[in-house]
C-alpha cells in the first residue's frame, strides 16, 4: 500500500473497508463496513522503476523522467 508514517514492526487498523469475503459469504459496503482490520508494518522500500518519455514532433523536443513510489509492505492479523 501506500507509504505510512509507521516504524516496522508497528501494529495499527484500519477501520474504512469496503468489501470483506468469507469463503462463498461476501459483505459489500455502502459506502463502508463496520469492521476492524488490524495490520502489522512488515518494511518500506520503493517500486521499480517507472520511465516517462514525452516527445513533441517537429519542435524536436523530448525529455525521459524517471519515477520510483515509495510503498509499505504490511501484514493482516485479523478481521473483526
């Protein structure tokens, strides 16, 4: 998921789930659920690279960008 502001190891919930599934039983929230993830921070690091080129014909212009997203690995504990 996204990068969060946790240290690794840290345990925290969350608490706006849209869709839980249970085998053949599935809860669609509208808009969310009254449930309780909790979750662990297993470690941060960065996605692979992803390479931007932009070309403008005729002007002969370009220019190549290079873009790594930060993420946070985690762990689910438990569905309440």
């Amino acid at each position: 998921m996204e990068k969060l502001e946790l240290k690794e190891g840290d345990k925290f919930s969350i608490t706006d789930v849209l869709l839980v599934e249970d085998g053949k039983k599935v809860e669609i929230g509208t808009p969310v659920l009254k449930t309780e993830v909790q979750a662990q921070v297993l470690n941060h690091g960065k996605n692979e690279k992803v390479i931007v080129y932009k070309y403008k014909p005729k002007t002969r212009e370009s220019r190549k960008v290079g873009h790594r997203q930060p993420y946070t690995e985690i762990e689910i504990l438990g569905i309440k």
